[in-house]
C-alpha cells in the first residue's frame, strides 16, 4: 500500500508562497516576485510634476533672464547683442551704487533687532502656562497681516498732524505732533524699520520657539540642580542648542532685507530724491520706468549671485562646531 507524502514542494511554503532559494553553487539569494520592489520608474513619474514646475517657472525664466542680461532689451521695440556691456558698466549707475550702500545699511540696522526681539518673545511664549498661547498668537499676527497691508496703514498713521504715530509721540512729549516723517530719508528710514522689526519678529518667534521646546527637560533640571541661573541657562544650553535655528532665521532676515521692496515702494518710493531707495527699488525703476530691461536684468542677476554668496557664508559661520 503506497504512502502519501507529507513533504512540501522545493521552493514553497505555507499556502504556495514563494520563498527565497538559493542559486546553485552560489550563496546569494534568488530573487522571486515578492521581493522585487517596484521599478525606479514609479518615481521618476511621481517627482515629474514638481520638475516640470520648476523647470518652467523657475529654470527656464532663469536662463531667459541671463539671456536678456547680455542684450540692450528695451522692453519696447528691438533689441540687440551686446555681450557682458551690462555687466562691466554695473557700478556706473550712481542710484544703484547708492542703492546697495542703502540696502546694507538698512541691513545691518534691523537683523540684530528682529532676532533679539524674536528671541525675547520666544522665552516670554515658551512655556505651556496660562496664555501662552493667546500671547503667541498677538505676537505673531503682525507677520500674518503682511508687511504690504501694514505699509498702506503706516501711510495713513504718519501723516503729520492726523497721524496716530504723531499723537501718540506729541502725548509722551518727543514731538510737537507735525513731524513730516516719510519726507525726511533717516526719519523715514528709522519709521520703515521699526514698522519692519516689529512685523517680522514674529516669525523669528516662532522657529525660535519650536526649537526651544525640542530642548529635553532633563537638561533644564540637571542645570537647576547644579545652580545655574537663567542667564547661564540661556548662554550655556539654550542657545547652543538651537543654534542651527538661529542661523536660519538670520538667513531668512538677511535676505529678506536685501531683497526689500514693498515697504519703501508704498511709504516713500524711494525718496525723498533717491535717499531711501533699496537695491530691488533701482532695478525696478531701470528695468520698468526708464525701460532698460537688459541693464536692469543685469543688476538682478548680480543681486543673486551677492544672495548665494551671502547664503553660504552665513551657512558657514553660524554652522554648528563639535
């Protein structure tokens, strides 16, 4: 009487499913049909939207640009080939050569405050005690209104003799309350970057805040323990721990400044005369008022590149050391 065998098929297990064997006088695994993952294809299908994007808003401006910025492009009627002219005659324009000592001077007046600013609000928001939150969200409203929408509010407000800002500045006794303040360069200048710091801070208050919180508690506890005051605290823990946060928004404040337009387009359009005009300020009025595209899309090019570089020094000194 002949037996049944209990014995399972080479190559199977279970209910028929393939296992991984091994190839004859090899050691490596055979690959079956489970273990294929899928093709590299599938990406490539899945990220073809977001490169088709930016290959049409992003890269091919880009080069159209460069293009444009080795021509005298008029904007309107023909245009010719004229090679790096563009280029080598850049710092021949005095209202662009005064732009960019204007724009680094705004600059440097306003990074340190947003982020001393936005860090102050950070430690005061922190903490999840009563009203934090509340607290969060009027320090961050400003950021949320838009520096546009607070421009076209601030030219209502520093109207001389009308204006909140003189009423509340004759009140405290500064002024007589007929201060002209977007006629006058420093006095305009000093008005657009307090508006900016004050609007803008709040972001810095928010990154600032979302890392602090990624601090562990534990090490707060460990400093109590060994007597550090807050002070110490802050130096030693706190910031070195949140120092590649830091860096981003002194990145993103930076080039926020370099790249200023809005607020000094609507309050004073650059004046009085050219006092107040940034460099994004001189391209515009190149490029769309004295209609010398190419020149202008020259100048933008080179406000880039100054960008990039700016980027990657600030990547490099504020990188977190061992």
């Amino acid at each position: 009487m002949s037996t049944i065998s209990t014995r399972r098929p080479a190559g199977r297990t279970g209910a028929g499913r393939p296992t991984v064997g091994r190839r004859p006088g090899r050691g490596g695994p055979v690959r079956t049909r489970n273990s294929l993952t899928h093709p590299p294809r599938t990406g490539a299908v899945l990220v073809a939207p977001a490169i088709l994007f930016v290959a049409v808003f992003v890269l091919v401006p880009l080069v159209f640009a460069l293009y444009i910025s080795f021509t005298n492009w008029p904007l309107i009627g023909p245009y010719r080939f004229i090679g790096l002219q563009n280029y080598l005659t850049l710092f021949q324009d005095p209202t662009f050569v005064h732009a960019i000592g204007y724009t680094l001077l705004y600059t440097a007046i306003v990074t340190l405050p947003i982020l001393a600013l936005g860090y102050f609000l950070a430690v005061l928001v922190r903490a999840r005690r009563r009203g934090s939150t509340v607290l969060r969200t009027v320090f961050f409203l400003p950021y949320v209104v838009g520096l546009t929408t607070l421009s076209f509010m601030l030219v209502l407000e520093a109207q001389p003799n009308s204006g909140a800002v003189n009423m509340v500045l004759r009140w405290l006794g500064f002024t007589d309350g007929s201060t002209a303040w977007l006629v006058n360069g420093p006095l305009a200048t000093l008005l657009i970057c307090v508006l900016v710091v004050w609007a803008v801070s709040g972001l810095t208050m928010v990154l600032l805040m979302s890392a602090m919180q990624g601090v562990p508690d534990e090490v707060y506890e460990s400093a109590q323990l060994e007597g550090a005051s807050w002070w110490q605290t802050e130096r030693l823990i706190t910031f070195p721990m949140i120092r590649s946060t830091v860096a981003l928004s002194v990145i993103i404040s930076v080039i926020g400044s370099l790249l200023a337009f809005n607020q000094f387009y609507i309050l004073t359009q650059g004046g009085p005369g050219t006092e107040t005009t940034t460099i994004v300020n001189a391209i515009y009025n190149r490029g769309f008022v004295n209609l010398q595209l190419g020149a202008a899309t020259a100048q933008s090019i080179a406000l880039v590149v100054v960008i990039a570089a700016v980027t990657v020094f600030q990547f490099w000194a504020l990188r977190e050391k061992d």
